[in-house]
C-alpha cells in the first residue's frame, strides 16, 4: 500500500525547493551522479508505509553512517559514461570497417572510462562484502557481483592497461557494453545509483548526527521522539513528545512568533522522512506506520475554483475526513484552524471538528489555534486531547521565546507589543516632506496575489491578454506588464491607441511562422558592402552545385517570405494612413510607412518574383539584410507594438474590457462602475468610489461571500489602468498613483524566522514604510492580522486602519472577519466607507449575491458551511471503536 500525501504538504514542508529557499531534498542530495539525484528525488516522492521495507532501510544507511564510505567512481568520469551509455541510436555504433576520427577519439574516452569504473565497482564491492553480514544490503551487493562476474564482461574486467587499448577492443566493448548487453548495464547503473544515494544520505547523516528511528506496526499509532529540531534551522531549539492511542491529539497554542509553526515542521519533516527510512533531526524516535499525512500550514484560497481562504480550510479538513473516513491512519497537522473566518465560527468549528478528530485513536493529530477558549472546552469534553503552549518571557517591555513546549494554554497575548516594536503606526504618522519616486511600483506579493504575471501561469492576467502573433510582441507585452506607467497623459495616449485598433477591429496581416522566417532571414545581416555580400551568395551558389548544400535554398525561401511580408505590412500601414480617428498612432503610421516606401526598398516590393534570377536575389539580399538592415530592425520593433496593440484591443472587445480615464495624482479618485474579475466572465458586477473626502472602504462578509475576488478585481483593475490597458469594468475614472499594495495571500517565511502574524506585520510595516516616503498609493488588505489571536488582531486592525486613512493621498481597502472593529472605527472620522457582501439563507443553505451594500455585515455561516460538507459526519463515520470522551 502507497503512502498518501499531496503537494500542499510537500510545499508546507519545503520538502523540495520553493520560491528559491532551501529543500529538505536538496539538504540530502550529496550524490555524485545525475542518476543518483533523480533517483533520491523518486524517493522522496514515494515514502514507505510498510514497517519493513523502513527498516531494512534505515539499516543499509546506518551500516554507511557508521562505516563512512567514499563514493568508489569518479564523478566526471561517470556523468562522461552516462552519456554515453545514453546514446543507442544505432548509427553511432562503432564498426571496424570504419569510422570518422573525431567519433572514434570521443567513443574510445568513454568505452575507457566505463571499463575502470566496472573494474572499479567489482574491487569495491569485493571488499565491502565481508562486512555485511546480516544487512539487508548484502542482496543488494549479491545480486551487483552477479551482473559484474557475467562471463560477457570477464575480459574487459581484466584488461590490466585500459589507457592503450587498441581500436579492435574499442569497438568490440563498444558493442558489448551499448548495445549487445544494454540490460545488463541498465542494471548495474541502478545498483551504482542505489548506492550513489545510500552514501549520500548516510553521509548527512553522520556530518550531522542525526538519527534513524524505529518503525513500528500502525496497529496502535504512536509516536516517541527526543530533541527534535528543524533540520534547516541554524540555533534550534529541541522538543520532545509523545503521543499514543491515549494522548493522541496535540492542542497547540502559544503567542505569535513562539515558535508553533516552526514546531509542527519539524514534527512533520521527522515523521515524512522517517517514512522514507532517512535520519531525522533529532535523538531518538519510535513511530507507528502510518497510510498517510496531510499538513495545512500555508493554504491559500483558490480564485480558480471559487473558494475563499475560510472554504479553502474546509475543503482541507474535508479532504482529510475522507481519508480518516476510510479507514487510513494518518498524521494530520493543522495550523491555525479556521484562521480564515470570524472568531465566532472559528470557535465552533474548531470544537466540532477537534471533538470529531479525538475520537479517531488510529490517527495522530496536532492542532494549533489561537482560538485557547476552545481549549477549555475541549478538556472537559475529551480526554485524549494533550494541551501542550509555547511559553513567551517578558523583559523590558520585549517578548523573549523559548521555543519549549509546556503543558497547558498559554495565556500570553503579545501581537500589539511586536506591532509598537516595529514602529508601524510611527512610521505612518510621520510622513516625509517630499517623495522621490519615478515609477509605479507594485511588489513580488502584489503581482502573486492578484496573480498578474506568467505567461503559463494559470488564470493568470498575463495569459488573458496574450493572443499575440509574435515573440517579439509577447516580450513586449511581458515588459508592460512589469513596468505600469506613472504619467496620466502617457497612460491615455496608450488607451487611445488600443482604442483605435479596437475600432478599426483588422486582423493581423500575417502568421506567426512568416515572423519567425522573417527574424530568422534578417539575423544574417551585418551592413555589409554589395562586393562581399555577392561573393558569400556566389559561395553558397558553389556549395550548391558541388556538394548539395542547402545554404542557397534557405536563403532563397527567406527572402522570398520577407519580401511576401514586407509586402502585406506595406498594404496594412497604408490602409491605417487612410482611415480617420488614426492621431494617436499617427506617428508610428508616419514612421513605417517611410520604412516601407524607401526609395532602395520600393523596387524590391514592386518587382514581379524570380527565384531564378540570381543578380535580382543578390541585390534584394543586400538592399535587406545589410544596406537598410537598421530600418528594418526598427520596422520590426513597429510591428512588435502592433501586434500587442491589436491582440489587447481584441480582448477588450471580445470580453466587453472598457479604458480608463487616467487623472493626476492631486485629483485623488478612483471610480469603478460595473466592475468584475476579468478572468470571470459571469462575474456579478459591482460599483464603489473612493476620494480624498472618503479614501477608505471597511468591507465585510461571512466566508464565501466574495471578499477576497471584489479586493483582487479593485487591485487588477488599477494596475491595468495604470498600464493603459482596458479594464473589466464599465467605467472606471481614477488619479495616478505611485503604487499598489497588496496583502492577500501572505505566507510564514521560516528561511527568515517569520511565523504568519509576523509575516502579516512586515507586510503592513512595508505599506507604513511606502506612506513615510510619502507615496500616493492604493492599498488592499485582506483579513487583516488573521494569524493572531481576536484581541491582538482587534486592537493591531482598529490601530492601524486608523494610522492609514488619516492620510488622504491613498486608496485603503480593508477586509475584515472582526467586525467589532468597524463600530470603533466608526467614530473616528467620516472618511471611512462601511460596505459588505451579504449572504441570504434559503432553506438553510447560504447564498452569495456577490452585490455590495453599505454597512457591517452581521452574517455567521462558517458552521452552517462545515455542516453543509458533512465534516464530523464523515470523521466520525470512519473505522473506530475508540471512544473519548
């Protein structure tokens, strides 16, 4: 039976590499060969549940970290013969009839090369063997001396002077080791990668005194592991635990920054590679196989599909239900249940759910919250729930962590204390005099969160608009969508092009293959004189006749499809010139067409064609490539630009996109009528505008109502309007700004030590420190501080939408789940809009009209929601006889 597991865990745990941190693979990977490196990544994918199979390894990688061993091959003389061995196309086999020189002197390295490693091998194995009695790995070694003593292979192990061998041995061992015996090597191959690996992994092993732990049946789940620490981690603090049918379920608090996070990695990376029989950072363990683990660490909500943060969590625990459901034995994390909904449905969800998951001995759970009024609850109610905190000191008015684990419910609250000591509301209220910015700026977190750039990217906004006929235009278009523009005017002059091309509504003169023939004819050209470029055709011409060289046909069928468009862009051009409304392209019309009419290159387009007259292809050839080369390299940077313009304006039209008025920064509005997501074509509509007198919108909704997409649809409206683009929107008027921020999606950074709640503060810090520069910007933040626990997140939220909506040159969209802080944000002035996104019960089930409308929501459906999935149902219908309460 498999191992189940899924991306989001492997990417919770870093398992392979993410966003250019290091791996926990790439931690292990100190193999020599290409071969042992993809093998240690299949193993990595394909952890073990057999309590077996687990400790025959763990028994082949202690015997090498006790009995350290160096790789017996050379690595560059390996990856020399594994390309070789990789070729077996017939034609490349050596014959001694003949063969060119330079095959023979490259076959001839590499035949050498592969009969010292096999004599290699054999002298390594023949003394590796008398030391392994008892150790799974001597069938290993057994089954490796039987492929190398094969009678096909005795003489070349016995060649004694491999460096002289003479051409006959070179073609003869060629065949053999190529081809004749071709499965006999593939085999061996996975032996040398078999212990490439094996000495890879125990070598970490030893150079960082980790252990191997014990596998036991997954009769009765438990789990017994001392001093566990991160394995990426410098200066980390170790734990233990352990659970057991009993105490099978961790109850996981302790304040922000503590450590919680950090903890369940750990945990979860032991337990994954104790799967894989790898050592594991810590001193000892003893576990129970499992079926299974899933973790939730880093969940993002899924635009894609429709489901918020808060149903994305749902469909997670729901995902996990079913495993449970259907007998498997798993281990489950959680971090911060139900963190994407109000504290009222958090608190019940986290009860029910908790409740549900303590009653399933055959699984281990840890479960971290900063819900702790669930904790009392849960230990009257359950009696195999462990509650277990980490503790924070105060000294000198700054929380110190300790990183231990403790019994018990932490009562620390420090979220504000973290806030002061990074001077967010400080550096919001004290903006500089003056600004110096002189682009639009939007940050690697913006651009992921609304998700606009990549062009295989899916959903992506960039994908949206690529419907382009040329390389040239897609780089283009990558470089508008990097660099938004920063200048009203420039902005309008670049709508009113897109405007033109959707009004004239032509189709691109020619296809992307006669582009690329073009680009590819005009490369060969230098400015070169008529004498040399005669004489290089003359040449061809020579080669042609004498050796069949195709060199002349290719130039021929360049030229002819260069001038075939050259032809049909001059015809374009001057259709454009001709039609009316054509200002805002005039000048790029102007400019193509003196390319295209040029009195050198007028003769070539209007001649009729003669492939067969040689002085008229030298002549074009010159005219082309060399004496205009400059002209026609611009013309293609023209014909790039049309291009994009005329595959944007057909989005615009085909999906119903309008163009923005651009206003200056001192206008200070943003006005959107009948806007949606331009990536949901069915997409409810809707209507705000914000101006200096009103510069921030409080908006909430219970989960699933529409938040996070209407925070996404404002963000990628703005940043295409600053691109000149059109918009998803019927209309939209809006002030220059000098940036866009976005918090929507923030993750827990553990390369940096930043668990979530931090995460979230340096992000609000990045935005406070955008306003002390005094940046005119447009701000969306999503569920703010949704990774501590309601007081810190009531007071940090009500702190800082204060700071930020005293400055009237920026644009704030807050979305929050508590709601309490609206009625205090109420009474601090009357530039702050109130708005929601209802939900409508019918026959018990929750309806989302996605329609905006004034005021604080008071709708609380996250339960309704669980129930709706059938959640504890499906937990508790699953194979158990335990009871737990």
């Amino acid at each position: 039976m498999s191992f189940n597991t899924d991306k989001q865990t492997l990417d919770d745990l870093n398992i392979f590499s993410r966003s250019g941190q290091d791996s926990i693979y790439q931690l292990f990977n100190k193999t020599y060969t290409r071969g042992g490196a993809q093998l240690l990544e299949e193993l990595f994918k394909s952890p073990l549940s057999d309590q077996q199979a687990i400790n025959d390894r763990v028994a082949i990688l202690r015997f090498f970290q006790h009995h350290p061993t160096a790789f017996p091959l050379q690595g560059n003389r390996f990856e020399e013969a594994e390309k070789y061995l990789a070729n077996t196309d017939p034609r490349s086999r050596l014959s001694s009839q003949g063969f060119s020189m330079a095959d023979f002197k490259t076959a001839g390295q590499s035949v050498i090369a592969l009969v010292e490693i096999l004599q290699g091998l054999k002298a390594f194995a023949l003394k590796l063997q008398p030391q392994l009695h008892g150790n799974p790995y001597a069938e290993h070694l057994h089954q490796m001396l039987e492929l190398l003593e094969s009678p096909i292979l005795g003489a070349i192990l016995q060649e004694t002077n491999t460096a002289k061998l003479p051409s006959g041995k070179i073609v003869e061992y060629d065949n053999i080791l190529r081809f004749e015996q071709r499965s006999l090597m593939e085999r061996l191959l996975g032996h040398i990668y078999d212990l490439d690996v094996y000495l890879s992994v125990a070598g970490v092993a030893k150079a960082r005194n980790y252990c191997f732990a014990t596998a036991h049946s997954g009769e009765q789940q438990k789990l017994h592991i001392e001093n566990l620490i991160h394995p990426l981690l410098k200066n980390p603090v170790g734990n233990s635990l352990e659970l057991s049918p009993e105490r099978h379920l961790v109850f996981l608090t302790g304040a922000n920054m503590a450590g919680k996070s950090t903890f369940m990695k750990s945990l979860s990376i032991a337990v994954y590679l104790a799967h894989l029989g790898f050592p594991i950072a810590a001193d000892a363990m003893e576990f129970s196989v499992c079926d299974g683990m899933y973790t939730t660490i880093n969940l993002p909500d899924n635009l894609t599909i429709g489901a918020s943060h808060f149903y994305a969590e749902v469909l997670r625990v729901k995902k996990v239900a079913k495993a449970l459901g259907s007998g498997q034995r798993l281990f489950v994390v959680f971090d911060e249940l139900f963190r994407g909904t109000n504290v009222k449905d958090a608190y019940e969800g986290t009860i029910s759910i908790l409740e549900a998951f303590a009653q399933q001995a055959q699984s281990l759970f840890v479960i971290s919250t900063h819900i702790m009024e669930a904790g009392a609850v849960l230990r009257e109610r359950c009696n195999t729930i462990m509650f277990r905190y980490l503790p924070t000191t105060m000294q000198d008015g700054v929380p110190h962590y300790t990183y231990r684990l403790t019994d018990g419910i932490t009562d620390d609250r420090h979220g504000m204390i973290i806030i002061n000591n990074e001077k967010i509301i400080d550096l919001i209220n004290e903006p500089k005099a003056n600004k110096k910015i002189d682009r639009f700026q939007a940050d690697k977190q913006t651009v992921e969160d609304l998700n606009l750039q990549g062009k295989f990217k899916q959903q992506s906004i960039f994908s949206l608009f690529n419907q382009l006929q040329t390389q040239g235009g897609e780089r283009l278009l990558e470089q508008m969508f990097a660099q938004p523009l920063h200048h009203a005017a420039e902005i309008n002059a670049r709508s009113a092009i897109f405007a033109f091309f959707q009004q004239q509504n032509k189709v691109f003169p020619v296809i992307r293959s006669q582009i690329e023939s073009v680009q590819d004819y005009l490369a060969g050209g230098a400015g070169a004189s008529l004498v040399r470029v005669s004489l290089g055709i003359l040449h061809k011409k020579v080669k042609q006749t004498l050796f069949h060289s195709a060199e002349l046909l290719q130039l021929q069928a360049g030229q002819s499809v260069t001038i075939e468009v050259l032809q049909a862009f001059r015809d374009f051009f001057d259709s454009l010139a001709s039609q009316p409304k054509q200002d805002s392209y005039r000048d790029q019309i102007t400019e193509a067409s003196n390319i295209l009419h040029h009195k050198l290159l007028e003769p070539v387009l209007h001649a009729s064609p003669d492939a067969g007259n040689f002085m008229q292809l030298i002549r074009n050839d010159y005219i082309i490539r060399h004496a205009l080369i400059k002209e026609l390299e611009r013309l293609m940077e023209l014909i790039f630009e049309l291009d994009v313009y005329m595959g944007v304006a057909r989005v615009a039209a085909t999906q119903g996109f309008h163009y923005a008025q651009a206003l200056p920064a001192d206008a200070m509005l943003l006005t959107l009528e009948g806007f949606r997501h331009p990536t949901l074509s069915q997409g409810i509509r809707n209507n705000i505008q914000l101006n200096r007198e009103r510069n921030m919108l409080f908006l909430t909704g219970a989960n699933m109502a529409g938040k996070s997409t209407f925070m996404k649809s404002i963000g990628i409206a703005v940043y295409l309007a600053h691109m000149g683009f059109p918009v998803a929107a019927e209309r939209m008027n809006f002030s220059v700004k000098d940036g866009l921020f976005s918090s929507i999606n923030v993750s827990d950074n553990l390369n940096l030590g930043y668990s979530h709640f931090y995460a979230e503060v340096l992000r609000t810090k990045a935005v406070a420190q955008a306003v002390h520069e005094a940046m005119d910007l447009c701000v969306l933040f999503d569920e703010l501080f949704k990774g501590t626990n309601v007081k810190d997140a009531y007071d940090a939220t009500l702190a800082v939408c204060e700071a930020f909506s005293r400055h009237r040159n920026s644009f704030f969209v807050v979305s929050t789940h508590i709601i309490e802080v609206g009625t205090a944000l109420a009474g601090y002035g009357d530039n702050i809009q109130f708005s929601f996104l209802p939900t409508i019960m019918k026959e018990g089930i929750p309806t989302y009209p996605y329609r905006l409308e004034d005021g604080i929501t008071k709708d609380r459906q996250g339960m309704i929601i669980i129930e709706n999935e059938q959640i504890v149902a499906t937990i508790s219908g699953s194979h158990t006889t335990n009871e737990s309460r």
